[in-house]
C-alpha cells in the first residue's frame, strides 16, 4: 500500500475506505478531477475578479461609474456584474441537453472556448459598455454550462470513498481562482497605471479556460454517460483505467454491473431517455422530486447566505466597515480569498468524507448567521466614521468577513455541490445538476444585481443587508435538519433506497411484469450491452 493511501486512509473515515481496493486512489482520478475543475476556476476567477476592478480609478473614469457612493453609480455598477450572472444562467440550463448528447469531455472542451470569446470581448471594450457587458454575458454563458458539466463529470469519475472530496475539489478551485483574481486587482493597483491597470486582469481571465481545454484533451469520457450510450466496451475499458485495476477484477466487475442494473431499473421504469420522460421521471417519482427540490432549495440557500455578495463586492465592504484608499481593501480582499482557500482544504480533507456532508451544512447554519449578525449590528451601533481610525470593534468586524469565509467553506460551498451532483439517478443526473446550477446563478444574479444598492438604502452604512444575510443563515439550518439525509461513503447507484425511489418504483415494475413477461423495454439495456460486449456481459444477463 502506498504512502499516498496510509495517508488517505488516516483523513477519511467510512466503511468505503476501509473496504474497496487500494488501487483505486491512483493518480489518475485526481488529475482527472483537477483537470475538470479548471471549469470551476473560471467561475471564482471571473466572478472575484470584477468586483476590484469597479473600484479601480481608471476604469471609473473610461466608464463612466461616477461617485461609487451615489445610487447611479451603484445601479450600473451592479450591470456590469450581474451581467456574467444572467449568461450563466442561461448557459447552465444548455448544458444538461448538450451533456447528455455530446458527453462532459467534449462539452467541457466547448465551453472553454466560449469563456476565452468572452474574455477578449472584455478586454478590448476600452471604455465601451456594449461589448463589457456582450463579454461579460458570453463568457457567463460558458462559466454557467461549466457550473453543470464539471461537478457531474468529477462525481461520475470519482471512488465512493472520496467522492465529496474529489467533487468538492470544484469549491477549491473556485475559491483559488477568487483568490488569484483578488490578488491581481491588488498587484495591479500597485505597479500598473492608465488602462492597463483593468485591462490586465479582465484579459488573464481567460487562463483557467485556457487550462481546461488543453488538460481535457487528455482526459477520459465519463464511463457512466459511455454506459447511457450504449457504449459498453468503452465503459468497462476507461472504468478499469481511472480505476489502476484490470477489467477482470471484482471491484470493476461489480462497479460495472451496479452500472449496468441502475440503468436497466431506470428505462424499465420510464422508457426512452426523451426531454418529456425525463420530466416526468423528475417530477412524478416521489424520490426523484424530493431530490430535485432537495438540490434546487440548497442552491437557493447557499446564494441567500450571502457569500457572493462578499466575493464580489469585497473592497466596497472593507471600506464600509472603515478601510480607506484602493489598495487597503483590495490587500485585505486578498487575505479574505486565502481564507476561503485554507479552509475548504481542510473541510475537503477532514469534513466531506468523515464529518460527513449533513453536520458540516448544520453547524456552519448557526456560525455563518452570528458572524453576520454581528457585522450588521456593529455597523448600525457604532458605524465607521471617515477620517477617523477603525475601533476594536470594528476590527472585530473585520475579522467576522474572515470568519464567515472559513465557516461557508466548511460547509454551506463545497457541500451544496457535493449533494446537487451525487443525489440523482443517472439519467437525472445532467438534468439535476443543470437545475440546481441554474438556481445557483438566478440567485447569483438576483444578489449581485442587488447588494450595491442595499449597502446604500438598506439602512445606514447597509446594515439591514447582514442582518437579512443572518436571518437566511439560521433559518438554512432547520432545512438541513428536517430534509437533507447524510450520503458519505455511499455509492451513486445506491442513492435510490437512500431516497425511497426504490418503493414507489417496485409495484410499478411489477405490474409491468405481469402484464409483458419479461419482455419489457428495459431489457434492452441488457440486449445491446450483450451485443457489444457478449464475453463480458454474461454476468450482466
């Protein structure tokens, strides 16, 4: 047993760990997860990097920003982010059809090129707001469709036993890209001058994209959208490849048939994979609605806590809360994104698979609500006032902003996705994801487009804005207690007896079965695997 597995196995704690081959955690899954997740880098990068350069003087002046404590200010500048929200949302209800006809490699590789379009429209805009905001919401559509693809890929690649790491891997990366984005506004508003100083950062967007494209070339096609197209030689070869075992092994046997019976139950119970019977396999099947709703509701919930409000308008906070110039607040927004990096290592290592997803979302509920209490009622207590040094309690303030990005990384970022992509049932898994991301950025949107205009009428100094962002925070936790199941260790195609879609479906199978002795439509999947693949699939039929 390698280093690398010892090591593993003394961070994650489940039966899966203990149980499956130790071959599995060979390098492979992980470059393939790192890879994917360059699409997630795009998201923090090109999210993060736009609220510093709103504050940059020569971008106010080449487009017209005006006073940034005046509503008209806050109005457009609120445009010009939300801007990238509106395409993300669009381009996360694409991907689910796209995904599903042209697989996650292929669409991964798509959208990469979409982001790159995106980041040289805003970066030669110069002053101009129509291609600013044509940029903003072509590269949106891009970041959004990644926001889809790349999570369902990684969790259909990953070993049980760290599935909620690997898929969480997609949280880090976006909290580095933010990080990185955070850290070039600030090196820019020291050493560059006159355009450059916002044409630099919103041009190196496009590196992550860059990445993603180039890294997925290398990469396998997901083995479980391989078994939905009826490729089975293929699923069985790059599942024994991502695996490090021979196809021959036991493990990648019974990982196969788990494979190739949950979709067999799935078209008995709905038939062909059309848009309408999607729909209704939704929607009808009560396990299959409660995990629909389940993942639409903790999207809802993690945009409502409001972390992108900070993400993305951090240096128009820190001078709210008493930080004075352009580069204090740009400096301390850059700590913030260390923050958020260090501490979703630390959930991705000793939280996601141990802890488990349900006690990270409940306790960090309460953190995250009293850290926002607090800032709100220091800023209507005892408010900054300009000119004068920041009171301790003040700074105390300033280090709840870096509490809360600890506690939303321990919980409430890398969790939300974890569960939105690992829940569903294969065929529903596209389309779930697509929902849950498509929430996340309607409500990405609806916070950007809002927050600079509640920090300026929302109550004095914006005070109201974190107390609403509390009272959301505690009210996450009793949603968590009442609805959210854990699902560490579990595997993907045991998420329906975990749900319940198992009983409501039974009877109708069976009724299926008395009526069509066996041959029912299902069985197809069976036919065509046994065509493909007749020396492998015996233990299949």
């Amino acid at each position: 047993m390698s280093l690398s597995v010892r090591v593993l196995r003394k961070i994650v704690r489940n039966e899966a760990m203990a149980a499956d081959p130790p071959e599995i955690y060979g390098w492979r899954v992980y470059l393939l997860a790192c890879s994917a997740c360059f699409g997630a880098m795009s998201f923090g990068w090109d999210s993060s990097v736009i609220g510093g350069v709103i504050v940059l003087p020569p971008f106010i002046d080449d487009f017209g920003l005006g006073d940034p404590k005046s509503k008209a200010s806050a109005n457009l500048s609120g445009n010009i982010v939300s801007t990238l929200q509106a395409g993300c949302f669009l381009g996360a209800l694409l991907a689910s059809p796209l995904t599903d006809r042209f697989g996650r490699k292929w669409c991964l590789i798509g959208v990469s090129l979409v982001v790159t379009i995106g980041v040289i429209m805003q970066a030669v805009a110069l002053g101009n707001l129509g291609p600013l905001y044509a940029g903003r919401f072509i590269a949106g559509v891009g970041v959004g469709a990644a926001s889809t693809i790349n999570p369902i890929y990684v969790s259909e690649n990953a070993p049980r036993a760290i599935r909620g790491l690997l898929t969480g891997l997609y949280q880090l990366f976006i909290v580095t890209g933010g990080m990185i984005a955070f850290w070039i506004n600030y090196a820019v508003s020291l050493h560059f001058t006159g355009k450059a100083m916002y044409i630099f950062p919103l041009a190196i967007q496009a590196l992550p994209a860059v990445l993603l494209c180039v890294c997925m070339l290398l990469c396998q096609e997901s083995p479980r959208w391989l078994a939905r197209a009826d490729r089975w030689e293929d699923t069985k070869r790059v599942l024994a490849r991502i695996r490090n075992l021979p196809p021959t092994h036991p493990y990648i046997e019974d990982e196969f048939q788990e494979i190739v019976d949950q979709l067999e139950h799935e078209r008995r119970l709905i038939g062909d994979a059309s848009f309408w019977n999607l729909q209704k396999e939704m929607w009808t099947i009560p396990g299959n609605r409660k995990r629909a709703l389940i993942s639409i509701t903790l999207m809802v919930c993690q945009q409502m806590t409001g972390t992108n409000a900070i993400n993305t308008y951090a240096p128009t906070i820190f001078k709210n809360l008493g930080l004075t110039g352009t580069s204090t607040p740009l400096f301390s927004t850059g700590i913030y994104g260390i923050v958020k990096v260090i501490s979703c290592i630390c959930f991705l290592l000793f939280m996601a698979d141990s802890l488990g997803r349900r006690r990270s979302l409940l306790w960090t509920s309460i953190a995250q609500g009293l850290v926002m209490f607090y800032i709100g009622l220091y800023v209507r207590i005892k408010p900054p006032i300009e000119g004068e040094s920041v009171p301790p309690a003040g700074y105390f303030a300033l280090v709840c902003i870096f509490l809360f990005a600890a506690f939303f990384q321990f919980g409430w970022g890398p969790a939300c996705w974890i569960l939105a992509s690992e829940i569903p049932t294969a065929r529903l898994r596209s389309l779930n994801v697509a929902l849950a991301a498509a929430t996340q950025w309607l409500f990405n949107f609806v916070v950007a487009r809002s927050v600079p205009e509640m920090l300026v009428t929302v109550g004095e100094h914006g005070y109201g804005t974190y107390l609403i962002f509390g009272c959301f925070c505690f009210s996450m936790f009793f949603f968590v207690w009442f609805f959210i199941p854990e699902t560490k260790g579990i595997s993907l195609e045991a998420m329906d007896r975990l749900f319940g879609v198992t009983d409501s479906s039974e009877k109708v199978l069976a009724d299926e079965d008395n009526h069509n002795e066996g041959n029912t439509g299902g069985q197809d999947t069976k036919k065509t695997a046994e065509k493909g693949q007749s020396t492998q699939i015996e233990t299949v039929a």
